[in-house]
C-alpha cells in the first residue's frame, strides 16, 4: 500500500477522554498495523472491569498489571498502543515507552475531555463529589508530563477521529 512502514510501536498517551482508543484504531488501520489497548489487555486478563480492579484490588495492583502490559505489547511488531491516561505518569513506563517505541500525547483542554467523559460511569478516578474538578486536577498534574512525550498532537473539537490520525502521522 501506500502507508508509511512504522519502525517503531506509538504509543498514545494522555488525559481519559482525549481520544487514545479512537484515534489509535483509525491510526492502526491508516498504517496497516495492529491496534492494542493497554487497559483492554489489562482487563482481559483479569476478566473484570477497569472500575472493578480498581475496587476490589486497588490501583497500585492495576497500575503492575499495566506496566507489565505496556512492557509486553512494546516488545512485539511494531503496532499503536494507546495506554491508560495514568500510565506515562510512571517514571518507568516512560522510560519503557522512549526505550521501545515512540510517545504521542493526544492534548485536549478540560471543555473536550470533559464533554466527553461526563454521564460514563466507566472511570473510577472520576467517581467523586465534583468530577469535572477532579478532571481539571488531573490536568493540572499530568500536563507537565504528558509534555515530556516525544510527539504532541492537540486535539479539536471540529477534527474527525481520521483528521486526528492523520495529524499525527504529520507529527
Ligand atoms: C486512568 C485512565 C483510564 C484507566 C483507569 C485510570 C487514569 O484509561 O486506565 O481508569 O489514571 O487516567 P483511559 O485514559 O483510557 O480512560
């Protein structure tokens, strides 16, 4: 075809609600390679949900099974993994991630994210008092972060899941 050949695994980090999963499908398939989703990894191994790991075993627990997720899915053919949003906040992932592939952090401000994860009940990190703060706090504390990425790609409102591939096959 006439897609690039990828040379090494992207790997899609970033707020929840920022478009990791979608963007990273449409990316996969714009580069003919395989798409892997760390928390679908995670959560088919231990046949529950992120928000029942979180309950039942804590998010110490779910934050091992991620690594050794990321580890194992960097280690095969080259792919798009698209990463829980708490995962690059790991000084070891991200060590991990710079070692094996090549990060992308998918930016959106608080208005994008939050439209878009208001009403799911499926984050336990936002199951508070005041979920949007709870957002705006985790921003606050990831942003610096997510920055140290090797690629960053902003998201907008009026970019089609495509557009946002293609923009960070530009990147
Ligand atoms: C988390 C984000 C979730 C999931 C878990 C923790 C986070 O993934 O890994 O609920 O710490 O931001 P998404 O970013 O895919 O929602």
């Amino acid at each position: 075809g006439t897609a690039p050949r990828l040379q090494k695994t992207i790997v899609l980090v970033g707020m929840m609600g920022a478009g990791k999963t979608a963007v990273g499908t449409a990316l996969a398939r714009a580069l003919a390679v395989p798409f892997q989703d760390s928390d679908e990894e995670i959560v088919r191994a231990a046949q529950m949900s992120v928000a029942e790991i979180f309950e039942r075993d804590g998010e110490p627990f779910f934050r091992a099974r991620e690594s050794e997720v990321i580890e194992r899915l960097l280690t095969g053919r080259p792919a798009v993994v698209s990463t829980g949003g708490g995962a690059f906040m790991s000084e070891a992932n991200r060590e991990m991630i710079a070692r094996l592939g090549v990060s992308c952090w998918l930016k959106a401000d608080l208005d994008l994210l939050w439209n878009r994860v208001k009403g799911k009940n499926t984050r336990p990190l936002l199951r508070t008092a005041d979920p949007r703060a709870t957002l705006a706090g985790l921003i606050e504390k990831r942003y610096p972060i997510y920055g140290l990425a090797q690629v960053t790609v902003t998201a907008e409102p009026g970019l089609s899941i495509d557009e946002m591939a293609q923009k960070v096959i530009a990147a």
